[in-house]
C-alpha cells in the first residue's frame, strides 16, 4: 500500500485556489483559535469562497479542501482532492445531524465540481482524539443515512497528521539496489576478483551519469564507488599490473569520484 502525502500542486491547480486558498492551519486557527496541522497544507478555505459566490444565500460546506497523492519509489501518483471538516470544538455526538453531513459533503462537491479534479471518495470529519471512537460508533451506526455518496471517516488530528505527510519529511526510496550492490563487491573482494570489480565499477559508473540528474540517488552512487575504492587500495599488492592500470584508467574516466590513485 502507497504512503499518502499532501499534495500542494493538486490543490493549487483548481481554479477555486485563486479566490479562496489558504493553509489548513489558518483555517483551523480561525475557527479555534489553535492550529493542530503540518503548516504547509494548503487548501480551499471552501467557507470563505461559498460567502463570495453565494449572493446572500450561503449554504453549508466542508470547512477545505486539500489535495493529496499516492507516493511511491519517489513519484507521487493518484493525485485528487480530499474534503476535510473540523469537528475540534465537539464534546459529544449529540449535535451531530446525518442530514447536516449530507448538505455538506453534496454542496462541496458541487462547488469543486469532479469534471475539474478528482475527488477522494472519503470525506474527513476531525474531531477531537477524546471523542473520536464515539464518533466513529456514530458515524457506523448513520452509514445508511449516509446519501452523499462519499464514504464518511472519522480522524483525530493526530491521525489526520500520520496519514497525509509531506513528501520532503519521506526517506528517500533508491532507485538501484544499493544492498545487493554492496554484497556483489564484497564477495568479488573476497574472491579477489578484480576484473569483475573492475566492470561492476563501470556500470556503476555509468548509471552515476545515468542518475545525475537525482541527486540523492547520485550521492549513494558516489559512495559506494568511494566506500569500494577504499578496500581496493588495502589489496593493492596483491594485483597484477594489467589490474592496477585497469583501475587507473577508471578513476581518471570518471574525474567525478575523485579517485586517488591505487
């Protein structure tokens, strides 16, 4: 299963993002005077843009709008628009009304109009952590009052947080199998065999080239080539010649490793 990230770009896409974006924590903060989000969500304050568009005769929305993604092996994929409510202020379910939930969830929908950007078929109702399991019993038991063919889900600020992450806080995920990489060069060390190496850093050397443009997976390229380079100068005396000027004529091919000389 794909990690979930916030995903700013599809959020600022939409054409209601002119008019109406903001962060989700200030969209929080002004309604609760506190913030509970990453503040670098972005997102459709969908309150402030009913008020500009609807002529006096304002209807209910869902409190934003952010975008997220699947990520994966560094890309994100999947990107659509997700509707948030914040329930933070609830101390029971008792003022809750399915009704309610329904106008809600169906007029934003409206608004952010499908054709534009596909939209999550879950809708987030935050609430506070205390009450969040009674919310959920709550949420089950109005599943079949539940017409705004949205999926209704229940989250505390602390899971909405853990769900929808920023891509920069993910580690990055290489591209190549570094793993095996360094498992093949020490069983050729091990084996002495120094032709073999001497290929092996070729290829590696060329996917280096291959992969620049990534740094990250550049930068674990030029590692393992170093970390290698390293242990072949501690089995110098025991190459032949023809091996030695091999792997001369590597390190001045490939100036970027900054080779000494074996």
């Amino acid at each position: 299963m794909a990690i979930q990230i916030f995903d700013n770009e599809c959020v600022e896409s939409h054409p209601i993002y002119e008019k109406a974006g903001a962060l989700l924590s200030d969209v929080c903060k002004r309604d609760y005077k506190d913030n509970f989000f990453d503040e670098r969500i972005e997102c459709l304050d969908m309150d402030t843009y009913e008020v500009m568009i609807c002529g006096g005769q304002k209807q209910a929305t869902m409190d934003a709008v952010i975008g997220i993604a699947d990520y994966e092996n560094n890309h994100k994929t999947n990107c659509k628009l997700l509707m948030v409510e914040l329930r933070l202020g609830y101390k029971s379910t008792q003022g809750l009304e399915a009704a309610s939930l329904n106008r809600k969830v169906s007029h934003t929908l409206e608004l952010l109009n499908p054709a534009v950007c596909l939209v999550s078929d879950k809708a987030i109702f935050v609430f506070d952590g205390l009450l969040c399991q009674q919310a959920i019993h709550w949420m089950f038991s109005k599943r079949y009052s539940n017409v705004s063919k949205k999926e209704w889900v229940v989250m505390s600020p602390t899971m909405f947080c853990k769900a929808y992450l920023a891509p920069e806080d993910l580690p990055y995920q290489p591209i190549l199998d570094f793993v095996k990489g360094t498992a093949d060069f020490a069983k050729m060390l091990e084996n002495k065999s120094w032709q073999q190496i001497y290929k092996s850093l070729q290829w590696w050397g060329k996917a280096y080239y291959k992969y620049c443009y990534i740094a990250e997976e550049a930068t674990l390229i030029a590692s393992l080539i170093s970390e290698v380079w390293e242990d072949l100068k501690s089995h110098k005396h025991e190459m032949t010649d023809d091996d030695l000027l091999s792997f001369s004529i590597y390190a001045e091919d490939y100036p970027d490793f900054n080779l000494d000389e074996l």
